[in-house]
C-alpha cells in the first residue's frame, strides 16, 4: 500500500515530529489540529470561513450523519464535501463514540451494535461494514473503523472483551475496505483505558494490519491528566513511523502539548468551537472569559497579538456586548478568532520543531494554559 505520510523532522529530545499527509491530492502539514463539523458544518462558520482559516482537513460524525440528513441525501449529492461545498479533506469517526457517550441506548452484539435513535426512538444496528458502507456514502478521505471505548474505570474483563471485539471489527473492517477502497483510507482504533498492558498489545496487533494510519481512542474520557500522560509515554516508543497517529477527541492546549511530545501527528475536539459560543477565547496570553464585567468598555481587540480578522475590526468590549445579548453573531466572532488561534498555534509548534526549540515552546504554553 502507499504511503500516506512522510515524517519531515523529529524533535532530539522527545518524540515530537512533523510531516506531510496527502490524502487525494490535500497536503496536510502535521501536527495538525482538526475543527468539529459534527453534522456537515462548523458550527456557526461557513465553509468559505473554514476555507481562509486554511483548514485542510475537517472532521465530521458518522452516527449524526447517518440520522440527518440520511445515506440517501449523501449519496443524491455525491458526498458530504459536495454536500456542505467544502473542497479539501475529510475525517470521520465511526460511531463507536456515540455507543460509548449514550450507552443507555445502545446494545452490543457479536456482529455491530444495535442503537436507538436519540433524535425520534427509532430502531437500527451498526456494523464493521455498515459504518464503512456509510462513511463511503460520506465520502471521507480517513474513515474510522467501529470499535468499542470501555469507560473510564472499567475492570479488566470488560477492558479485554472491548479490545477482542475491537481487534476483530477492525480485521473485518480491512478486508471489507480492500474490497472497494475507492481512494479513502481506514485507520484502526486502539483501546485499553489505561492500562498499560493492553495499551501495547492493542498497537501491537493493530500495527500488524497494513493499515494506512492509526487512531488512539478512549483517552480524555475521564481519566486524570497524569494517567492520560502515562499511556501516552507508555505507546510512544512503539509507534511506527511511517504512519500518521491520530489522538481521537483530544483537544486543549496543553492535551495536545502533551500528545505531540509522545508522537501524535492529529487532534479534533468541540472544546474551541463550543468554548467559542460559551464566551472564552484562547489568547497569546492565555484565557479569557468574554462575559467578564471588567472587559465592558475595553476599546482593544481580545488578542493585540492576533492576526485574525476579528481581532484586526472588533473590540473586545463590542464582542463582550454580543455575549450578553445573546446576539448570533457572538457565536460567529468568537468561533472564527479560536479556530484562528488553534491553527496558529500549531504552525508554530510545527516551527518550534523543524527548528529544535520544542521543549521551549512546550513549558511556555503549558505555562500559559496548564490548570
């Protein structure tokens, strides 16, 4: 199979690296962070906005997608990117998160899972081959595999009966790919909660499928920081370098600090978007709560260090306004300004280690926004 990824440079004292994803012609400079579309859109941006942010490569829900709008819609329009009038490249997870955070409505079975609705009741079962059947009615360049994410604090029976069904849907879901692999690529999902054990048997015998990528999922689930950093430290060694890794639903500034140290190439998360519409913004110098009385007759932008053209035409007291009238365009200002800083702040922790000061760049953010 040909290669996907290539690793460009490697930072001397961790496991830090950079390199170029292409997927069907996108180029994709990694670290890389990735906005949210749950349901075919960036909350409150339109796709031209995710255009000149620069965002190469988005993520979107298989499970909401497979709700609302329907296979039928997605294929009438051939794919979600023609869909939402969004050009470049595409993520999508499988669903297993959703059986994971609505655990109430779901059943496992040997073969897939059978769910409710959350939107009506309705009655419907996912599969290995049905999540890839629907995410190529997506139209994804990276499909995820259907897996099962124990929770936090599960025994060690469920933890092993989650990596069998796990390791075997992901063998499935190859071979059901190979068949028809349509220029999309499927990564596998590698589980184990938190220990460490399973963690490596889990890559181990996902790395052995020739997979084009590996995901890690079932971290920031719940989990302490420190158990999270240790099963991070615990896999880095044993990754391979040939294939991007992408760390599933994790996405604050000093989780993704943590994950780059131990080799991870991809990051998607809500938390800037849905921070973005709850009033706090990432800045230069840290957080900021944009509903604060103190920010009320605040004449300057909410990061005079940033580019964005929020930051370049808005007060910070103007957006402040926004905020508390509950005004839309709040949503819209304060979203398009996180996803600016978040783009920003991975290019220059890409720079930080082509050019070897990524311990540097790491204590100064994790100064700025550890907690």
């Amino acid at each position: 199979m040909s290669s996907i990824f290539t690793e460009k440079s490697k930072d001397p004292g961790s496991y830090a690296r950079t390199g170029t994803l292409i997927l069907n012609g996108v180029q994709i400079e990694t670290p890389i962070f990735m906005p949210v579309g749950t349901r075919g859109s960036i909350k409150s941006l339109s796709s031209s906005d995710i255009d000149e942010l620069g965002y190469n490569l988005i993520l979107a829900n298989t499970y909401h997608l497979y709700l609302k709008p329907g296979k039928e819609v997605l294929d009438h329009f051939h794919g979600l990117k023609n869909f939402m009038s969004y050009k470049r490249a595409l993520l999508t997870d499988s669903g297993g998160f959703q059986v994971f955070s609505l655990a109430s409505l779901f059943k496992f079975e040997e073969d897939g899972v059978r769910f409710q609705s959350h939107i009506d009741g309705s009655h419907h079962k996912f599969t290995p081959s049905s999540v890839i059947d629907m995410q190529r009615s997506i139209g994804s360049d990276i499909m995820m595999v259907l897996d099962d994410c124990a929770p936090y604090g599960s025994d060690l029976k469920r933890l092993e009966l989650a990596l069998e069904r796990t390791h075997r849907w992901a063998l499935e879901s190859y071979h059901y790919w190979m068949e028809k692999p349509n220029g999309q690529n499927v990564f596998p999902i590698v589980q184990g909660g938190v220990n460490e054990s399973l963690r490596k048997r889990s890559l181990d015998t996902l790395q052995n499928i020739d997979f084009p990528g590996i995901a890690i999922g079932g971290l920031s689930v719940g989990e302490p920081r420190p158990e999270y950093i240790r099963i991070l430290e615990c896999m880095a060694p044993f990754f391979d370098n040939a294939r991007p890794r992408y760390l599933m639903g994790v996405g604050t500034v000093v989780d993704i600090l943590e994950g780059v140290k131990n080799g991870i190439d991809m990051f998607d998360c809500v938390l800037p978007t849905r921070n973005a519409r709850n009033g706090q913004v990432f800045t230069s110098q840290g957080k900021i709560n944009l509903r604060n009385e103190s920010h009320r007759l605040s004449e300057s932008p909410i990061d005079p260090e940033c580019g964005c053209k929020v930051c370049k035409t808005y007060s910070l007291g103007y957006i402040r306004h926004l905020h508390k009238v509950k005004e839309l365009t709040a949503f819209s200002l304060s979203t398009y300004h996180n996803l600016y800083f978040m783009q920003s702040f991975m290019e220059k922790m890409r720079k930080s280690i082509e050019i070897g000061n990524f311990q540097g760049f790491y204590d100064h953010w994790k100064n700025l926004f550890g907690s």
